[in-house]
C-alpha cells in the first residue's frame, strides 16, 4: 500500500479529482487530499469539502474512507481510499467545535499554523516563534479526543515541540524533509524529527523540488531524505507524501502575488517542481535497488502512516 499524507487539488469546488487516478500505477493505497489552508475560513473549506466527498463518491476506483479497515479494504481492490486534511486553523473559526464536525467527514489531519502564526501559535516563516498558545493547547487535546492527528509541517520549531509536549496521541510531519540534508526553512531539524517519534509519530518525507534540494524533485532527492530520517528516527517514524499541487500553475500564480503567504525561499530557485504521482509510485523500487528489506519498503511506503492511524482515528470515549 502506497499512502501519500498530503497532496494538493485546487482549491475550488470544481476541481477535477479524476487526477488521484495518476496513483493507480502503484496498485491500491491511500490519498489525503487538502481541503483548505491560511486564506479560507469556515464557509469556503465546508464547500470544498462537501464538493470533493460527492466526487469521490461518484468516481470509480476512488473511495471515502472512514476507518483503516475501509482504508484497508479499498487499497486491497486496487483502488485508492481518500482522506482530507487541513492545513492552518482558519478553517476553524476559532471553534474548537469545528474538530467533531470535520473527523465526521474526513479530516484526519490538521496542522494548526499555516507558516506564519496565528490563533494556535508560530509558523515555519516566523522570524520568532512564541510556541503554542493556550487556545493552541485546547486545539490539540480537542484534537486528540475526536480522532484528528496534529500535524507540524508548516508550523514553527518551538510550536511543533510544545504539540508534542501535550498530545496523548501521535504527533506527525505529514509532509517535511530534513533540513540536515537540504537547509530550507520549511524543512524540520533532526530534534523535530525525534520529538515527533518519540510521541509515535511519523516524519512524512515529501517530493516538492525546493524542499528536497535546489528543485530537485527526483527519486534519489528523495531517497536522501528518507535514509537520513531512517537514521535520525528508526524505519518505524518514516513515511511518505508527495505534497503533489495537481493546480501547480495555480499554485505558482499564488506564490507571485500572496508574498505575505511565503518568503523567497520559494522561488529563489525558479518555479516550484513537484514529483508527480507517476514517479513517486516507483519509489519502491528505487528503495529496493538500494538493498532494502520489503518489510522496511512496507512500513515507509504506507505501514508507518497507517499505523499512526490505527492509534489515532478513533475517539475517545
């Protein structure tokens, strides 16, 4: 099973998601597709979402999937189970009410700051990062109680070590390389990554060219970051996305003309490059060629992150 933590379709209800097909190459597996980030707020994200279940209830290999058996049992047809993520509590508006309602349909994933700080606490861009707020703290006990993961890509160091600090539940990087191997300022240091297994949690390796080196958004890229990740935090901590923007024109437009949303991190090497679907369905095989165990293959290329489900998803009485 191929589970990719975070991919990205346009933002709009018209988005077309026959694109997850693109995954079909490398068999059955997983999707979780975002649903809104810093700029939308409660109304824009809950007709996104609304509009994205109705299409991948009508489309054909696609599934929803509100359990790991459904995960399980769709990615053993052949086909691909669909979750939703959210990036930044704007979606919220600043009700932690919101978390209940968004589980029921989907939301497995949140990371409470979108790159710059706000109600929860500091981003990856901030220049300084108080750390997480006592509203932030709630967010992430609320979080832990109705079934949704804390994710710290895009959040600040100090933010991501305080979430780790107070969930009783595991803390992952959904989408996050390794600065150690690539110095980019969304990238995480080795202390994020221990601090995030030492809850249980996953470091999810991503396919974005900036991210992986001076746009390179190539299999050995990003083989470099996961055995280094495997060396920081064990084969059980290490996962995969391909932070993939099936709108990467889209996103590309947003990047010129939202300055207050990114830093020139982004574009000091020319336009952003992504690893498409159809090479990170070979990553497998680039793993294997490297003399990799299968058991080791498995749990990156899916075990890990659905480990975390499995000890995640459901809600606490």
């Amino acid at each position: 099973m191929i589970w990719d933590q975070h991919a990205c379709a346009e933002l709009v209800e018209t988005a077309d998601l026959t694109e997850l097909h693109r995954y079909r190459g490398g068999g059955g597996g997983l999707v979780s597709l975002n649903v809104g980030f810093a700029p939308h707020g409660p109304e824009v994200a809950a007709s996104v979402l609304h509009s994205f279940r109705a299409q991948v209830e009508a489309i054909e290999g696609l599934a929803l999937a509100a359990s790991v058996e459904d995960v399980d049992r769709i990615a053993a047809a052949g086909d691909t189970a669909v979750v939703f993520d959210l990036e930044d509590v704007a979606p919220l508006g600043g009700d932690l009410g919101a978390v209940a309602a968004l589980t029921a349909l989907g939301v497995r994933t949140l990371g409470p700051v979108y790159n710059h700080a706000n109600a929860a606490g500091g981003g990856c861009l901030d220049a300084v990062d108080d750390g997480l707020t006592a509203w932030g703290r709630d967010l992430v006990a609320e979080m832990n109680a109705r079934g949704m993961v804390p994710d710290g890509s895009h959040v600040g160091a100090r933010t991501t070590f305080d979430m780790c600090a107070v969930s009783t539940r595991p803390v992952v990087f959904s989408h996050s390389n390794l600065r150690a191997v690539w110095d980019h300022p969304r990238n995480i240091t080795d202390d994020q990554a221990r601090a995030v297994a030492d809850t249980g949690g996953v470091v999810g390796v991503t396919g974005v060219g900036i991210f992986l080196g001076p746009n390179t958004p190539t299999l050995e890229a990003m083989v470099r970051h996961i055995e280094h990740a495997v060396g920081v935090v064990g084969i059980a901590h290490v996962g995969v996305s391909t932070d993939f923007s099936f709108d990467w024109e889209t996103f590309r437009d947003v990047l010129a003309t939202s300055p207050e949303l990114y830093d020139a991190s982004y574009t000091a090497w020319g336009p952003v490059e992504w690893m498409p679907p159809e090479t990170f369905v070979q990553l497998g095989g680039a793993l294997a060629t490297r003399g990799w165990a299968d058991a080791d293959i498995a749990a990156v290329l899916g075990g890990n992150f659905r480990r975390v489900a499995l000890e995640s998803w459901e809600a606490h009485a």
